[in-house]
C-alpha cells in the first residue's frame, strides 16, 4: 500500500511521533480512505500531546486494550500520550460505516467497542513483534516496517470480510463526501444538492444515514482543515485570501468559525503552540 503526504487534520504534523497512512487497496477505497499507524516511546515522566482537527468520518481503531469504533467529532480534540505505545486504523468511507453501524448519528463524539478478539490478537501479535528497541537503526527500522506491514494485512482482510461491498446510497454517500473534500467552491449544501441531482434535503438524509454529522458540518470541517493547513505550510498568504479562496464572505467569518471549533484565532494557531509536543491519535 502506498504511503500518503495528506496531513490534512492533524493540527501540528512536526509533533508527530513514529505515524504512517497507507492509501488503501483499491478494492477497498470504497470502504476506507485510507489506514493510519502511530507508534510512540516516550522517556519516563514525558507527556505527548496530539491536537487534531479530525475528518468528519468515523475510524476502525485497533489498540492495545482492543478494537473500537470512534465516530466523527463535532469539534477539535485531542490525545496525551505517555510510555509506549500503538495504534492502527482505517479512517472509513461513508458506505464503509454502513456496515458497522445503521445510526452513526448515535456514535458522534464516542468510542465504542467492537466486537473482533481474532482481528486485536493478529493485530497486537504483529505489533508486538517490534517492541524490543534493540540492534542498529536500519535493523529495527526493517522490524517496524514488517510489523507495520503484517498488521496492515490483519486489518485489509478483517475490513474485506466484515465490510460490505456499497449498496446505491453508499455509491451516492460516498461521491457526496469526495465532492465535499476536493471542491473548495463548495460551500452551501444547496450546491452539493445540485451536482449530485437530488434535493437538499436528500443530502441532509444521505448524511445523516451514512456519516453521522449534518452535510453542512462536513463542509465546514474540509474548508476548516484546509484553512489550517494553508495557515501552518505558508506564512505569506493572508488570512483574508484563505477566507476568500475557501469561499468564505470575509476574514471575521472564518475568524469566527476558527474560534468556534478550533478554540483559538487563525493568528494564533499559525503562531503554533506555546509549549512544543509529541502524540499521536486518530486518523
């Protein structure tokens, strides 16, 4: 599986610890996005800090402590982290949520276990195979990446198995959500309305059926990201042409929403943090 550069929702990549996405196969791209990898060492005492703007979208998680199903956030959060640790997910596509769950509204800002004992046990078996920090940087370097590797394969075929290939509103679900990601011009629901044929208040339902947050909030959350991504890679763009090229009616709107989710101004967040981190989370 190809590593992907996109960064996208993750609010401070320099951060990151040991974190890879592997675009997934293509038989699968239209149940997963792509799946993600984290692992950390941390000294004894040390505390890392990962902030994210997360995808408005649902991820399969498989940790130490078991497998779950954490469902889209409504706003910016984030995850400490401290010793040593793990995780491997799929950020899902709209039809690959389906058969997971038949409300995802319900699952909005929660984790919930999943019910896969064969899936954590190859999945932590293959991860586990590179706990031991021992031999030259090349040596465990190769360890990682074939552990890596392995728990990828236990996740590709748990996903081939358990999640079913997209009925038509999961065709349609998903071309509503690669609308609302690639096209920066979008920014009414009414408009998505239109390039897909339906009505707005179809949108309104294949959202809330297959994603769990309204149509509106997934636009907002993509202009959101991109926004924070042009602000952190670069410094010469105003915050005024980022509002206008997002589609927003001027800078205080995106201002606006920026402290809304975000908690802090665009200002603010290109100043980046006050106290340098390290962690690592979710998609």
């Amino acid at each position: 599986m190809a590593e992907s550069a996109d960064r996208r929702g993750i609010l401070y990549p320099d951060r990151l610890p040991t974190f890879h996405r592997r675009i997934a196969p293509p038989e699968l791209r239209d149940r997963v996005r792509w799946f993600w990898i984290p692992r950390w060492r941390l000294a004894p005492g040390e505390t890392s800090r990962q902030e994210l703007l997360a995808f408005p979208a649902s991820n399969l998680v498989v940790e130490p402590g078991g497998v779950s199903l954490t469902g889209p956030t409504t706003g910016a959060s984030h995850r400490d982290l401290s010793g040593t640790g793990w995780a491997v997910g799929a950020l899902l596509r709209p039809a690959g949520l389906a058969s997971l769950t038949p409300e995802p509204q319900r699952i909005r800002d929660t984790e919930t276990p999943i019910p896969a004992a064969e899936l954590h046990r190859a999945v932590a078996g293959s991860m586990g195979e590179a706990d031991e920090v021992v031999g030259s940087a090349s040596e465990i370097d190769e360890r990682e990446s074939r552990a890596r590797d392995r728990a990828l394969d236990a996740l590709t075929a748990w996903v081939s198995e358990h999640l079913a290939a997209p009925d038509d509103g999961g065709v349609l679900a998903n071309a509503m959500e690669d609308l609302i990601a690639s096209d920066r011009s979008i920014i009414r629901v009414d408009q998505v309305a239109r390039r897909l044929g339906m009505s707005t208040r179809g949108v309104q339902r294949l959202a809330h059926r297959y994603v769990g947050v309204p149509p509106l909030a997934m636009i907002r959350r993509y202009r959101l990201q991109e926004a924070a991504q042009r602000l952190r890679e670069d410094p010469a763009v105003t915050i005024a042409q980022i509002a206008a090229d997002l589609g927003y009616s001027d800078h205080a709107h995106l201002s606006a929403d920026f402290r809304t989710v975000l908690g802090l101004s665009p200002n603010s967040y290109r100043r980046g943090p006050g106290v340098a981190a390290n962690g690592s989370s979710d998609g």
